[in-house]
C-alpha cells in the first residue's frame, strides 16, 4: 500500500506496525466494520417498518389479518432469536431456487432427491458464474432479510404496546372532531405514541446492535470472520508473520461495541428529552415544573 | 414405534456421551430428529440453570455494590455492567475462549500443586463462566433498578424499628427489590435460556458431536438440505421451555407478594401492553 512496505521483513517495531495495519487484508477488515454499520442502517428502517405493518395489523378490525399480527409479533417470544437467523435465510433462498427452477429447468427432473434439493445451474442463485461480490452482496441481502422479519416482531411487540398507551380521551376527542379512524390513526395515535414506544425501541436498537456478529454464522465476511482470520497465527510464510493474535482483534471488537452502545445510549436520552415535553407523563410533567 | 423406542435408547443422552457414538448419516427419521434434539436440549437446560443459580447471587451483590456511596465499590460494579451489557454475548464467548486457550497447558503451580486449567476451555466450565458473568450484569442492573424503587416509607419503618445495616437489607430491602424485579428477572430468564444456544456457535467447539440442541437441529438441516423440519423441532422445544420457565417463575412471584391483597393474581409481564 505504502512504498515504505514494499519489503516487511526489513521493517522495525512502530514502522512494521503501521505497515502491518495498514496492509491490503486490515483495509478489509475496516471495511467490514462499515458492512455493519449498513447493515444497522437498512436493518433498523425495514425492521420497524416490519413492526409498524405488524403492530397495526394487530389492532385491525378484520379477525385474519388481526390474528396473522399476533401471530408475527408472538413469534419471537418464546423462540431464540438464532434460530430465526440460521433458518431464514436459508428457507429465503430454497424459495427463491424453487420458484426459479419452475420457470428456468426442466420440469421432469425433481428438485428434491433423496436428502439433497438440487436446482438445474441456470436456477442458482447466485449464479455460479457470478462474481465474489454478488455472493456477498446477496448473502448480506438474505441477512437483511432475516434481521428485518425478527427484529419486526420485536418492533412490532413495542410498537403495538405503545398504541395502546396513548390515553384512550386524545383518541375520543379526534372521534367527537369527525375524524375517520385513519385520520384518527395518522394525525393523532401515531404522532402520539412515540413517547411510548421509545424506551422499548431504544431497548430493541442495543440489541439489534448486539446482533450483528451473527453475521459471522450467515456465512458474510464481516469483523468476526476478519478478526479470526488476521488474527491467527501466521508463520515466516506470510509477509507479517506473528503469534495467535486474536485476543487483542477480540478486544478491538469488543471496544467497537461498547462504544456503539455507549454513544447509542447519549443520543436515545436526548430524543427522550424532546420527545417528553408537553407530553402527559411522569418525564413530562418533571419537564414543565423544571422550566417554570 | 419399537423403532422410535430403540432410537429413543441409542440416542436419548447422546448429547452428553451415553449411547451410540455415531451420529445418523442416512435416512434421517423424524424421530430420530426429535430424539437427537431433545438430548441437545440438555445441555440447553444445564447451562442455564447453572448459569442463573450462580449469576442470581453474584447480581445481588453487584446491584448492592452500585448503590454503594463509595466510590471503590461503586465503580467496579458499574465497568462490570456496563461491559458486559455493552458487547454482544457472542464476541463475550470468543474473547473468553482467547483468554482461556492463553492459559498453560501443562496447569498453573500453586504452593507446590499443579492446578489443571485445560478444562477451563471446555464449553461445559468456559462458556458456563461466561454466561453467569453476563446474566449476572445483566440481572444486577434490574436488581439495582428494584433497589432504587423501593418504597420510602418501608425504609423510614425499618429505620423507625431500629433497624440497621445487615438487617435492615435482609428484613426489607431485599425482600422488597426482589418483588419488584420480578418480572423483568423472569424475562431475563427466558433471554438466558435463549442465549445458551449460542454456545457451540462461538468459539467453543463441541467435543465428540455433543452439542446442544441448535447444535444437531443445524446439523440435521445442513445434512437433509430441508430447513423446515429440524428448526421447528428445535423452536417448538423452547416454545415448552420458555412456558415451563413462566410457570416457576409465576410460583416465585406468587410466593413473593403472598402478604399483599390481590395476591395469587397472574404475574404481569407486560406492563405496557395492557391499560
């Protein structure tokens, strides 16, 4: 990268470090502190777009779609959250091969043999022709997905709690106005239920934040793949060789973390702050008397 | 069905190294799916029920620590929380792993006898450390919170009967803060539980194929290529657990608040969801 790299062997403590670094391989690894932080910033907007469908699903007038809202949002109560990671995915991508062999391969060949679920290659997905980063970038799609429809149900638990708080009178007054019950819903219950909903949506962000090294089991190069695979012990083979490095790459992860969650804490007590005035609660009222 | 039986018998504690050594390669029956997973949920069961017996005493004295006035106490309990509240369990179990493997092989040499330290890798002493350090952060933090709430007035009569101290802790404070973290310690229970099916996905490696159940649903699922059998095993395994958990739980809640009126009631889990 730099011309003073050119030859490591040659180089000495804090010159070999900086080039050790700032090698090819480590430019990847600060990259894949970047996948995550894209993954949280598609995830969260799709997740509590998720919730939104599933938490007004839930108090909708019609029994079947009501019922399919309880449904998603209880999902995840009793059942790990893993689990939803490791079968997603793969059920996302048995689908898409499924309905791509339907269109694309021969119909008498069976797509399920025995224990193996075999798609003609013009089926694939992606195609075995494609390059490294279609793989990738389709191995982060089906993550996004399956972070979205779990942290939807969470989203969804939050969010439909907090519907319910907005004190029952705001709702009744807009009703004595003329509203419709959408205009009811739009001006009124979701403008109002933010206050309450935001604890739980802060909770939900730590751990969405806490969920993205699972990236590493849905087989993405991300900060834990890197991690392991920089941190290892490398012999005179390599250019930089070192001794088994990846407590110190752990311990850079973890500092990662606790600073993402440190810094998410200070900004989610300033929107509450905001969120709070003039509002019929305990953090309201605290306000008002505070600025009198 | 006497095939199930004998599977049943070469299978049912396969998880923890009784039966049959080899794990299926053919065939894949349902109810060698169900069997083999059930066994793993063993060591579900043995990690968090170890994991939360010894966390729960480890967070009273953390929660009790961070309500101290002085500083010395205070702070180390505060760092504690909020490292191992701050990072996710996962990087907690590579990191431990790391630091394990780091220990020497051969064990350490204390006043003349060899202490051994190669088990501390293993998943069953290691990754049980490190899920009692975390549940215990994160239960001391709802412990704490309990503490901060408890009720001025209890302590004004316990201060009113003489009562100091050591006391005043076990007589009032405590039995109070546990009433009010109930509910958010039975959620953290249900979380645990969850958690512990991280364990063999880290940095543990399980030995001999024993694993836990997550462990034989993935196995099963990468074998068969069929998704949608193993994990609703495995799913519909905690779905009971979570339930079996709730209804302890709810027995310590009612145990709890047997001297209030209205007692006996369901606990209520979900404060925010129902006016």
């Amino acid at each position: 990268m730099f011309d003073q790299c050119a030859d490591p062997k040659t180089l000495e403590g804090l010159a070999w470090l900086w080039c050790y670094l700032s090698s090819g391989k480590h430019i990847l690894f600060y990259l894949s502190f970047l996948t995550v932080l894209v993954l949280l910033a598609i995830t969260a907007p799709i997740a509590l777009l998720f919730g939104f469908g599933g938490a007004l699903a839930s108090r909708s007038r019609i029994a079947p779609v009501r019922w399919l809202g309880r449904i998603y949002a209880s999902m995840v109560r009793g059942v790990p959250d893993i689990i939803f990671f490791l079968f997603v995915p793969i059920a996302l991508d048995q689908g898409f091969e499924w309905l791509r062999a339907k269109a694309y391969c021969d119909p008498s060949v069976p797509i399920r043999q025995g224990n193996e679920f075999l798609v003609c290659p013009e089926a694939k997905l992606p195609l075995s022709t494609a390059s490294e980063w279609v793989h990738q970038s389709y191995g982060i799609f089906l993550a996004v997905v399956a972070f979205s429809v779990v942290f939807g149900a969470f989203a969804a638990n939050v969010l439909y709690g907090a519907m319910n708080a907005v004190p029952r009178a705001q709702l009744e007054t807009a009703e004595a106005y003329g509203m419709s019950p959408r205009q009811v819903n739009r001006r009124i219950l979701i403008p109002q239920m933010w206050t309450y909903a935001l604890p739980g949506l802060a909770n939900l962000w730590m751990i969405l934040i806490k969920a993205t090294p699972l990236l590493f089991i849905l087989g993405v190069q991300d900060i834990v793949y890197w991690a392991r695979e920089l941190g290892g012990a490398k012999t005179s083979a390599y250019s930089y060789p070192h001794p088994d490095w990846r407590l110190y790459y752990f311990l850079a992860i973890l500092v990662f973390y606790l600073l993402m969650t440190w810094g998410s804490e200070r900004i989610f007590d300033r929107i509450r702050a905001r969120l709070s005035a003039g509002q019929a609660t305990a953090a309201g009222e605290a306000m008002r008397k505070a600025a009198t | 069905m006497s095939q199930c039986l004998q599977t049943i018998q070469d299978y049912g504690l396969r998880a923890i190294g009784f039966g049959e050594n080899l794990l299926p390669r053919t065939g894949f029956s349902l109810c060698e799916q169900i069997t083999l997973i059930g066994s793993g949920l063993i060591w579900n069961l043995y990690f968090g029920v170890l994991a939360l017996f010894f966390g729960f005493f480890i967070a009273n004295a953390l929660a009790v620590a961070k309500t101290s006035r002085h500083a010395l106490l205070r702070k180390p309990a505060e760092w504690f929380i909020f490292v191992f509240r701050g990072s996710p369990l996962f990087i907690q179990f590579f990191l431990a792993y790391q630091i394990l493997v780091m220990l020497p092989r051969a064990g350490i040499e204390i006043f003349g006898l060899t202490v051994q330290t190669s088990w501390m890798t293993k998943a069953w002493a290691g990754a049980l450390l490190v899920l009692i350090l975390n549940t215990a952060a994160y239960s001391a933090e709802i412990f704490y919170g309990a503490l901060r709430n408890l009720p001025k007035g209890e302590l004004e009569a316990a201060d009113a009967y003489g009562m100091t101290g050591w006391t005043r802790y076990r007589r009032v404070a405590w039995p109070t803060a546990m009433r009010l973290a109930w509910p958010a310690y039975t959620n953290e229970a249900i979380f645990l539980f969850h958690a512990t099916t991280l364990v063999f996905f880290s940095g543990f490696p399980a030995f001999k194929q024993q694993g836990d159940s997550l462990y034989y649903a993935s196995y099963f699922a990468d074998k068969t290529f069929n998704p949608f059998v193993a994990y609703p095993i495995v799913a519909g395994y905690f779905i009971l657990l979570t339930l079996g958990l709730t209804a302890i739980f709810g027995a310590f809640n009612r145990r709890l608040n047997r001297h209030l009126p209205g007692a006996g009631g369901k606990m209520r889990y979900r404060p925010n969801l129902i006016r």
